[in-house]
C-alpha cells in the first residue's frame, strides 16, 4: 500500500509537467535542427548560429543531466551520483528535520509570528459578527454532542467506581468543605439559595393546607376537642407563613442571622473541632460505601446529559443564548481592553513557547520519520510531479544560455585569430 497519497490536483500537476518537458525538449531539438543546417558554415554571420547552437545544445544536454540525475539514472544507467532522492532520501529527510527544527521551530520565532499575528485583537474582531459566534456554537454543540455519544452508563459507572469514589475516600472532606463554606457565608452567596428554599415553602404550603392541617392534627393531644384542634391548626398555619413571608422580605431578619451564626460555626468547626471533623469524615465514608451511590451518580449524569442534548438542540434556550453572552463579551474584552488582552496574548505565547521547546524536536522528527518511511523510486515520482514543472525552466534557460555563451565564444576566437 502507498504512503504516498495521490491528491486531486495530481492531474493538473502531470499536465504541466509534461507541457514543460515538451517545451525544454523542443528546443533541444530545435537548436540540433539548426546545428544540423549550419554545420558546413564555419564563418560569416551562420557561423555565429552554428556555434550558439552547438553550445545550446551542450546546456541542454548539461541540465537534463542534472534535472534527471536528481530523480533517477539518465538513461537507465547507474551512473555515479545520480538518482540522488531515491537513494538519499533518508539523509535528506533528516536534513529537512534539522533545517526546520533550528530555523522554524523556535522560541523567539514562535513569539515573534505570534505577535506580528495579533491573535487576541483579531479574535476579539471575529467574534463581534453575530454568525461568527453562532459558528462557534455550531461546533461546541457538535464536539458536545460527540462526547456525550461516546459516553455510555457503563463507562461512567467506571470512572465513578474505580477512579472518583476510591479517590474521594482517601482525601479528607471536612477542611475542604469548611474552607469552601466559610467563602460562601462570608460572600453571602447562599442568599439566593435562601431565598429559593423559603419562596418554595412558602408556595407550597399555600397549595397545601390540607397536608398541613393533617400533619398537625396527628400530633395533636386526643384529650383536645376537634374544634380546639382546628382553631389552633388554623391560627398555625397563618403564622407560619406570615413568619415565612416575614423572613423572605427581611434581609437582616433574626432567623436569617442565626443560620448565618449557624453555618459560619459550621464552617470553623469542620476546620478545627476534631470532633465534628472526625463526625464529617465518618458520614463521607459511609455515604461513599453505600451501594446505591454508582446507580445515583449515574442517573444524575443521564439526567445532566439528557438536558444539555435538549439545551443543544433548542437554538433559544438558555445554553445557545448564555453561550452567545459569553463569547461576544470575550470579543469585547479582546478588542477594547488592551491590557486584558495582552496577558491573553502573553499567557498564549507561554504556552507555545513551552510546545515548541519542549515538543519541537519530536514534532520536526515526524518528517525523517515519515521520509524513511517512504518508497525510494515512488517518493522521487511524487516530488517530481510537484517540483519537476519548475526544474525545467532549468533545462529552457540553460539551452538559452548556453546559445548566447556559444556566440560570445565564437565571436571572441573569431577576434583573436
């Protein structure tokens, strides 16, 4: 099988190879035509043309020898350095290897072409178009919804089995959720949460009163009569959800301060109590070992995928419109905040500095590797057909030189004597 891949262009590059073989042969043979004529002329102005044929005729020979010899034996015969790709084309690929590696695959060079490119700013300009972006989003939600296809229950069960829970087990728990509960209390991030649970209660205790009623009338005394019971039920029932109401539209209402004090406490005891601590770990290690953990984890991502394939596929929902929000601000950042973006530009250029020193030599080896890998004689083919067009400019302006030397010489001998 080839390594060589022909390309649809192949064709087009056959066509003009030989256009150009046709043209350098023709005047091979046009200059032996008149050769041929003026022979018998050694003097007068024929004898000019004589001889700037004759010596068009040697430069034409002279470089189809050296444009053969560079792909294959002239003529068929194993004549001293020639085919030269075919045989050294090992040595050439590490040559190649080396010559890109020390002039292309470069620290300084890499920052200088990434600085002259000015990646951020045209970034930040790209993005502003509104189809742009949406192109952006295009190929998240494919690269999405390609990862989300080669993820099955069975290999998440895996990953949560074998890597995350033994892992968790193993790191202490209770530091790290005293430190990230302490962040939450003192930035008063949970208000919102706060605020959710009570709207949620409040709603639902207003959609349920005969739940409430019934709960309450099972705790109530059975000495009580029934109309007690539903004087006291009733009167309840208003309070909680004034107090609920009361501690929705307060922000510095007691009960609100005390789950503050309660979890800012909390927080600290799962630092430093070694009792509370060692309280935490114990439930984690517990809650870790129980058998339905796996199953619950995989249904959450079943039912975490299964609304992000919805989000995909709705171009309003919430994942395209955020998404939207989130790369045209980018794009503004990148052109209007300079500073911004030249820490952008700089932590890139970190980042392909550390590519290029650390993986450039092994990237460049890809060419040695893939040459020796290669068919001598088909290798030379292919490089001719791409090149070999070209090279017979070579075999053109060395019949044209050579004519023009050949009747500078004649005219100079025809002086002298």
């Amino acid at each position: 099988m080839s390594l060589l891949a022909p390309s649809p262009a192949d064709a087009a590059r056959r066509t003009g190879l030989r256009r150009m073989r046709a043209v350098a042969l023709g005047l091979l043979v046009l200059a032996a035509i008149v050769y041929a004529v003026t022979l018998r002329h050694e003097t007068g102005w024929l004898g000019y043309v004589n001889a700037g044929a004759e010596a068009a005729m040697v430069g034409a020979l002279a470089d189809w020898f050296a444009v053969t010899a560079l792909f294959r034996h002239p003529l068929g015969l194993p004549v001293p350095h020639t085919a030269i790709i075919p045989k050294r084309k090992n040595e050439i690929g590490r040559n190649l290897q080396e010559f890109v590696t020390e002039n292309f695959l470069t620290e300084q060079i890499a920052r200088e072409r990434l600085t002259a490119a000015r990646v951020g700013e045209r970034l930040g300009v790209w993005l502003s178009e509104p189809r742009h972006r949406q192109r952006v989003m295009t190929e998240v939600v494919r690269v999405t919804r390609a990862g989300l296809g080669r993820l099955s229950d069975e290999d998440v069960r895996e990953v949560i089995a074998d890597f995350v829970l033994p892992r968790l087990a193993t790191e202490p728990i209770s530091p790290i959720a005293g430190s990230l509960l302490e962040g939450v209390v003192s930035e008063e991030t949970h208000h919102g949460l706060v605020d959710l649970g009570l709207e949620q209660l409040h709603d639902w205790l207003v959609d349920n009163p005969g739940t409430f009623s019934s709960v309450m009338g099972e705790r109530a005394p059975w000495w009580s009569p029934p109309w007690v019971d539903d004087k006291v039920i009733g009167w309840s029932y208003q309070q909680v959800l004034t107090w609920l109401a009361d501690i929705r539209s307060t922000p510095g209402h007691p009960a609100r301060v005390a789950f503050d004090d309660l979890l800012g406490r909390l927080a600290r005891d799962l630092q430093s109590d070694p009792a509370v601590m060692e309280r935490a770990e114990s439930l984690k290690e517990r809650l870790l070992s129980h058998p339905q953990v796996p199953d619950t984890a995989v249904g959450l991502w079943r039912s975490f995928a299964a609304a992000l394939e919805s989000a995909m596929d709705d171009p309003t929902s919430y994942f395209h419109v955020r998404g939207d929000e989130l790369l045209q601000h980018l794009g503004r950042h990148l052109v209007e905040d300079e500073p911004w973006r030249s820490r952008l530009e700089g932590h890139l250029g970190e980042a392909v500095s550390f590519f290029v020193n650390t993986y450039g030599s092994e990237l460049a080896e890809v060419i040695s590797v893939t040459v020796e890998q290669w068919d001598g004689r088909e290798a030379a083919e292919r490089i001719e057909l791409h090149v070999g067009r070209d090279l017979q400019f070579i075999r053109i302006n060395g019949t044209i030189v050579g004519a023009l030397a050949g009747i500078i010489i004649h005219a100079l001998s025809s002086t002298l004597h």
